[in-house]
C-alpha cells in the first residue's frame, strides 16, 4: 500500500473506558436476530448474584423471534445461560464508524470513527438439554449427512456436455506412445548407416530428431551413440550429440586447381 492511500482520521474516545461484553452465541440465535426488524424485542437478560458465588447470566428469546421461522422449519429453544469468563490476557475493544451522507458539501465531511468501549467480559450463550434442543441438534446432524451430490433420473434428453472416461488427445498419445515402444530393433550396422548419412548433412543432432530418423527405441538408440558420438555439454552446442573425431567423414569441396602461369 502506497503511503498516499493512507487517510488520517479523528477517533473519539469519549466512551473508551466503558466496559461491554463480547457474547458469542448460537448459529440459530444469529440468524433469527438477523432477520428481525430493527424495532423488535429479540430476548431478554437476566442476572443474578446468588450470595458468595459468581452471577448467573442467562437469555430467554422473545416470542417474537420463537415465531418467526419458515415453514417446516424446527422450533428453537427459548431458554439459554451465558458462560463468564473474564478477559485478562488481551486488550479488546469495540468501535464503530459512521459513513457520511453529504457527499457535496463545500467542505467534505469525513468518516467519523468511535471506540464504543472496552471488552471486560466474554460470554458464550449455550442451550440448555431439553427436548426442543435435541429435536434441532438432530435435525442439524441429519442435513449435515445428506449428500452433496444425488442421482437423479432424467426424463427427456439433455443436450449438454457429458463427462468421458478419457479424452481423444489422451488416447492418441497413450497408442503413439505403445507403438513407439513397440518398435523392433534394427541390426547395429544399419543403424550406424542411417546415422552416419545424417551426419553428412548436418554436425549437431539431439536425441528427439535422431529417433525420428532411425525409428529406434530410445534406450538402444543411445547405447549405440555412446560409441560413435561425443554428447556436448557445453554451450553452443549443449545437449546435442555429434560424431567422435574418428568417425568424421564429411565430405570436402575439391580444392581449388592452381592458375595457369
């Protein structure tokens, strides 16, 4: 990120000493507050401090979320208690930021950011065991086993593309491959003589134009090179064989005859 794309912004602190709780609740519980309008009661908190122990926290869901739910959709429980823990280790807070809406204005507003406050206490909402929770938790682990894929029976013909054991590139090369490994072995000498006739036309071959040309198996092809050819290492000419110095016979242009004086 470049150093120009970074804006300044004021943060009010105003509530930074402000101590807020961090509830992590059920997934159920989630999506139904999400539904809900903003003017609706969602539930209710209930805290008490039974004397020489820690408060009791607990939920009850208005009825109002209870009912709403979609058709053949399974009932949730009504009832919660909330887990305390304190937080000690980490220094969390809330914040939020409000989007200006006068985009024209002479002057600009700018984005206001706000620390809602600090987060003193965590508390996990848990169900209690009842029936009504079984019912949902079954419920859950029953969708949670249907397949992702099912098989279906068509009853008209579909004009779309359907899977292939294999594709025809693929067995074009799987029987270019067999019949290259397939290919019977010359006698040495005629070999050497194919090779031979391609070194008068050219000094330089790798190993790929050489099988082409002599239609030998690569490994017997080699074996043979090793004995009448040098395979270079070195650049210009790297990963290409020639042929040893005593095998060399490329014919020579017939020399110049001398002037007559």
């Amino acid at each position: 990120m470049s150093k120009d794309s970074h804006i300044d912004r004021d943060l009010d602190l105003s509530n930074a000493n402000r101590g807020v709780w961090l509830v992590k609740v059920p997934k159920y519980v989630a999506e139904r507050w999400e539904k809900a309008p903003s003017d609706m009661e969602v539930g209710k908190l209930k805290i008490t401090k039974p004397h020489g122990q820690k408060a009791q926290v607990s939920l009850t869901l208005s009825s109002a979320i209870l009912n709403l739910h979609e058709p053949g959709q399974e009932s949730i429980p009504k009832d919660h208690r909330l887990d305390v823990s304190t937080v000690t280790q980490q220094t969390l807070g809330v914040f939020s930021h409000v989007v200006p809406t006068n985009t024209d204005a002479v002057i600009p507003e700018t984005e206001k950011l706000y620390m809602e406050g600090k987060i003193v206490q965590k508390l996990e909402c848990r169900p209690y065991a009842d029936n009504c929770y079984m019912k949902l938790k079954l419920e859950s682990i029953r969708k949670a086993s249907l397949p992702a894929r099912q098989v279906k029976q068509l009853d008209r013909v579909v004009q779309s593309y359907k899977p292939v054991s294999d594709h025809k590139n693929n067995i074009e090369y799987m029987e270019r491959k067999k019949a290259e490994g397939k290919k019977a072995r010359e006698d040495k000498d005629a070999v050497l003589e194919m090779l031979f006739a391609a070194f008068e036309k050219h000094q330089y071959y790798n190993i790929k134009d050489l099988v082409k040309i002599t239609k030998q198996p690569i490994t017997y092809l080699k074996d043979i090179l090793k004995e009448v050819c040098n395979y270079n290492l070195k650049n210009p000419h790297k990963n290409m064989w020639e042929l040893k110095p005593e095998y060399r016979h490329y014919k020579q242009e017939p020399a110049e005859t001398d002037k007559e004086k």
